[in-house]
C-alpha cells in the first residue's frame, strides 16, 4: 500500500463513490453523520490526508443551490422590544449569500414551547446556526446541541460555542489614551451595568479600572460609574459630585442626561462613546468615541461557521474560540482639544 493513499482507494476500501467519500471528508450537510463518522473512521486508519485546497474547492462545487442551503440566525426579544445586535445580520446575510448560504432570522421567544428545537432546524434543513443576542436563560436549550456547528455573533453572555466578538479592554484601553492626549485629565467612566449583567459590564468595569491606575495620580481618579444604564438620577449625582472633564459614555442616555443637566458639549464637558451610534436623530453633533465595526464582526462570524461546516464539526465545543475585533477610534464633534494646565 502507498505511504499516502489517494482518495479513490479510500473510497474503494469503504465500498463507496468517491464523491460520497469526499463530501463526507468535507462535512458536506448533505451526508449523513453515520457516513461521516464512518469514512473518518477508515481515512485515519489508513493515514488518508487530503489536499485542504481541494478539498475546500470541492465542498464548494458540490454545494446545493442557494435556496436549499440556510443558516439559522437566533435570536431572543419579547413583545415590544428593541432587536438588541441588529447590526449584524445584515452584514451577516449579505456575507452569507456571498459564500453560498442565505440566512434566515428566528426570535427564540417564539420557539420556547418547543421541546427540540435542534431536531426542528435539522428537519428544516439548516446547515449551521449563529448566535444573535441572546441571554443565558437559554443556555440549556443551546447544550443540547448535537447537530450543529454554531457561532456567537457579538455576544454579551458566555456560552460553550466559538465567538466572534467586540474587543472591549482593548478599546477601552484605545478611547482613554485618544481622551489624554487630547489633554483631558479628569476622565469620567460610565460604565453601568445591564440588569442582569453580562460579560461585557465585567470587561467595562476591569478596563476603566486598569486605565485609571496605569494613567493617573489618586487625586485625578474618578471611581467608574456602575449603577444601571437606564438610572439617568445616579448619573447626573455622579457628574455633580465628581466634575469629569470628559464623560465615556456607554449609552446615549449619557449624551442627553447631560444636555438636560444643563451642560453644554463639548464647552463644558466632553463626551465619548465606545459604542458610538449616529443614527439617533436626537444628537446634532457627530459623537467622538468607538466604532466597534459590526460588519466585520458578522463577516468573521459568517466565515468561521462557513469553515466549521466544511470541516464536520458538530455540537457544544470543549474547546471554545473567542476572535475579538478590535474597534476604531472616531473624533467626531463631541471632544476638544484642550490647553496645557487650562480648562
């Protein structure tokens, strides 16, 4: 026997076609996982390794029409509530498309009297299932998951899957060093908190935290604001009782609590968002701070769940993944320079 054996004697030792061997090699939907696990089963016996190009080439080639190939897009919000993580499906579907997928967007809320909802999307067809915005709540309905490759498309709450997501310590890091060199000295935190937390308020709390000992004297430290977003009184006390040159927001409450408080931005106090957002109507400047690219962010997603799938893999990961992007920085109107040892 050769040292390498080729893919037609795979296939002539399993007794198959070599097309169903090399669409069970490539993690095509279309084969069985008993003729996966089989064909896997037998190309390791015989030290079978195929050519990776070929092989993603083939997958390719063989995949069904785009109507007959979808991925899953979950998410979780009730009556009346806003979709949290919109920005990333269109990027995602679009993504998608381009690889040969479409993608279509289910509300978990409406499946929660399902007892399956794995065997549900399986009978359906889907081929793979990103993770929109959706809370821990649902965790053990995602651990059943047997059957599919899943990706977390800009998560706050962690679950066992590989995770494409915002690099928040890192911006953090980025938007304090853009506030001192504009010469901002006492730099206000509003990190908050959602209710229930997630992993982001943790990754907020730790980075603002870090900057203030890595960058400033005790008599220039601010303590970082943690009460809940929607707490506009706690905000305002804390800005009356602490004066921050400059307010990093992480909401747009921030932005307006402020003009109702009476300051003017940015003659009064400068403000920065690390999740700056300019499609509030209400905001006439364009508001400095963090892009934290979605679109790229869902790309990553898409491209990852598309290489699982032709890979096989399956299920709830021992060894989950986190790609974090990292954001980009936008001056933006709400921020000025400001004199050496001035106002």
């Amino acid at each position: 026997m050769s040292s390498s054996p080729t893919l037609g004697h795979l296939a002539k030792v399993l007794g198959m076609g070599k097309s169903t061997v090399q669409r069970a090699l490539t993690g095509d939907p279309g084969c069985s996982p008993k003729t996966r696990e089989r064909v896997l089963a037998m190309a390791d016996k015989l030290g079978y390794r195929p050519d990776p190009v070929f092989a993603s080439m083939g997958s390719r080639r063989r995949r069904k029409p785009l109507d007959e190939v979808p991925l899953a897009y979950l998410e979780s919000y009730g009556p009346g509530e806003m979709r949290a993580g919109g920005s990333y499906f269109d990027p995602a579907a679009k993504r998608a498309t381009a690889l040969g997928y479409r993608v279509e967007r289910i509300n978990l809320r409406e499946w929660e009297g399902t007892k399956d909802i794995w065997k549900v999307l399986h009978a359906r067809g889907f081929a793979g299932v990103i993770l929109g915005s959706i809370r821990g709540a649902h965790l053990p309905m995602l651990l059943r998951n047997e059957m599919f490759p899943v990706v977390c498309c800009g998560r706050t709450d962690t679950f066992p899957f590989n995770t494409v997501r915002p690099a928040i310590i890192s911006g953090i890091h980025m938007a304090w060093r853009e506030l001192l060199a504009l010469g901002y000295r006492r730099i206000g935190a509003a990190v908050c908190r959602h209710d229930p937390e997630v992993e982001d308020d943790f990754s907020r709390r730790a980075a603002a935290l870090a900057c203030l000992a890595d960058f400033h004297p005790k008599a220039e430290c601010i303590p970082p604001l943690t009460t809940p977003f929607q707490d506009e009184e706690a905000f305002k006390k804390w800005v009356l009782k602490h004066r921050p040159e400059v307010v990093l927001g992480f909401s747009m409450r921030h932005y307006h609590a402020l003009h109702r408080a009476g300051f003017r931005i940015p003659e009064d106090v400068g403000f920065a968002s690390p999740h700056r957002d300019d499609s509030d109507s209400g905001i006439p400047l364009q508001i400095s701070g963090l892009y934290q690219r979605p679109s790229l962010i869902a790309e990553t997603a898409v491209n990852l769940i598309d290489q699982m799938i032709r890979h096989g893999e399956r299920g709830v990961s021992q060894n989950p993944l986190t790609i974090m992007v990292g954001p980009l920085w936008v001056p933006g109107e709400t921020l000025r320079k400001r004199p050496a040892g001035g106002p």
